[in-house]
C-alpha cells in the first residue's frame, strides 16, 4: 500500500482516487450473462417448468439405481444405515409410525427429478445426465406401482404423474406454484 502524503489537501484528494480506483477495479469482475446464470438455475417447480430435454425408463433407471444408487440406498431402495429408504411407507403419515420416503412423502415427482439432478449422487452431485435422472425418476415410484414398469418418463409426461401424498400440503403460493 503506498504511504500517505499528508502535505497538501489536493495530495491527500489525489492518493484517495488512487486508492478507491484499485479497491473498485478489484471488486468489479465479469459480468454475468444470461447463458452463465442458465447453468446454475436448475431449479424445477412442481408444474415441471424447465424440465430439460431427454428421457428415460423404469428398465434404465434399475439399470442406473443399481451402478450409481444401491450402495447408499440398498436392494430396491430399502435404504442402508448410511443411505435413506426412497420406498414404502404409502399410506402411514398420518399413522403413530410414518414413514417417511420418496414414494409416501413427496408430492410432485418433477421436485423429484429436481432433487436427484442436484443432490446425487453422494458424493458426486450433479454428476447424472438427464436420462438418467428420468430413468431414476422412473424407477423408484414403480417399485410402488406408482408409475407402470413399462413407463418412459420425460418433460411432458413427467408433471402428469400422481404421487400418493400430492394433496398432502399447503400451497402457500397458489398463485405461482400450478402443478
């Protein structure tokens, strides 16, 4: 840092500039594009808005759960000591003993495919390709019978799934949140 001239009022005005110019020119940095906040916002809503181009099948996903998924969540998502249980459970939240999985608690599978796109797996998140998360998406809600095991899951057909607990929440945004 340079030193302080303390000599004169227009020494002083000018080692000021000088100094707020190299602090402001350290914190300006590039600006942000559209493009750059496209490939951070991957956030999808209940109605399935965003959902990306691709697709995938109960067959794949079994084939995907079973390389990427099974060591954390066991045999057909029972769950493992050091992975959540994804299936079973439907019907019993409002029982003394809940149980709490992806089939039974969650209200939209497109919050589903959000989920897994971001978060899986442990620990290489965001690590899937989009068929594959469809594929998984598939998958575990037809251990349930919740979706056919011949379902092909993709944007469009994605939103018009019915997990069992959809009416099971508030929507506090009626307005923005339309699934």
């Amino acid at each position: 840092m340079a030193e302080l001239n303390y000599g004169t009022i227009p020494a002083l005005q000018k080692q000021l500039e000088e100094a707020q110019s190299q602090t402001q020119s350290a914190m300006l940095r590039e600006e942000v594009t559209a493009e750059d906040i496209a490939k951070v916002d991957i956030s999808i809503p209940p109605d399935g808005k965003g959902l990306p181009a691709g697709s995938g099948s109960v067959a794949q996903g079994a084939a995907v759960f079973q390389q990427k998924c099974l060591v954390c969540h066991g045999e057909n998502g029972a769950g493992t000591p050091s992975g959540d249980r994804l299936v079973g459970g439907i019907g019993s939240l409002n029982t003394p003993n809940p149980v709490k999985t992806v089939n039974s608690y969650w209200p939209y599978a497109t919050t589903v495919f959000d989920y897994i796109r971001r978060a899986m797996p442990n620990p290489n998140p965001k690590s899937l390709q989009n068929d594959e998360v469809y594929a998984l998406v598939a998958y575990i809600p037809s251990i349930d019978n919740i979706v056919p095991k011949d379902a092909v899951l993709d944007a469009s057909s994605l939103p018009k799934v019915q997990m069992p607990n959809r009416a099971g929440f508030v929507n506090w945004e009626p307005r923005l949140i339309k699934p």
